[in-house]
C-alpha cells in the first residue's frame, strides 16, 4: 500500500522532490492541496479526514509552531539558493532555487521582544 502524502502548496512538487519521497518511504501516492488553510487545526483536520501518512506544508512560521504544537511534524523541503536558472527546479520573484532535501520540523521557535 504506497505512503499517502499531504502536499500543502500553491506549488507543484518537483520530479527531484518526488523521487526522494520514494526513496524514503518507498511507494508513494502524493495528493497536492491548493487550497489555502486558516488555521494549523483546518491543516490536521484536513490531514486526520484524508487518512494520510506524512505532510508537506509551505507556510507561515506560526502555522509549523503550532502544527508541531498539535503533534504534527511536517516535512521541510529544504532549497538552496543557485546562481544560474538552468540548475534551478525553481525560479521565484527573480530568484532561483534547487531541491536539496527534505528535513523533518521537530519545532518552531518564536522569540519577540517589545518595541519601544
């Protein structure tokens, strides 16, 4: 039975994404959500109701605290910055970007401190 995983993201995963997630886990189904979420609660629900095995989620900091928070460690797809756009999977707002890995969010830490 493949690994069924959560991909939560305005973009599509890449081939060098895909095939390190069959590497990891073997046989894969990867199901891309599109759709914007509200909340780390909307994302578990939506994860919990499709019967999923793993996440990927891109999105803000607070939303990965609190899905760490709420027993969820997504997976990371860690990029790095590249200087030509033929080594890039990726260019985005002039920048371009390659698949490096992924990594596992253990937690997300904010730290603030007051404006004076």
């Amino acid at each position: 039975m493949p690994k069924r995983i959560l991909w939560l993201s305005r973009h599509q995963p890449h081939g060098r994404q895909i095939e390190r997630l069959g590497q990891i886990f073997g046989q894969i189904e990867v199901v891309q959500d599109v759709n914007p979420f509200s909340s780390a609660e909307e994302i578990k629900r939506r994860f919990e109701e499709g019967g999923y095995d793993d996440l990927v989620v891109v999105g803000p900091l607070s939303v990965l605290a609190r899905l760490c928070e709420l027993g969820l460690h997504p997976l990371y797809a860690q990029m790095e910055l590249v200087t030509s756009a033929q080594e890039a999977d990726v260019t985005v707002q002039g920048r371009s970007y390659r698949f490096d890995r992924f990594r596992r969010l253990k937690a997300v830490e904010l730290r603030f401190e007051e404006v004076e």
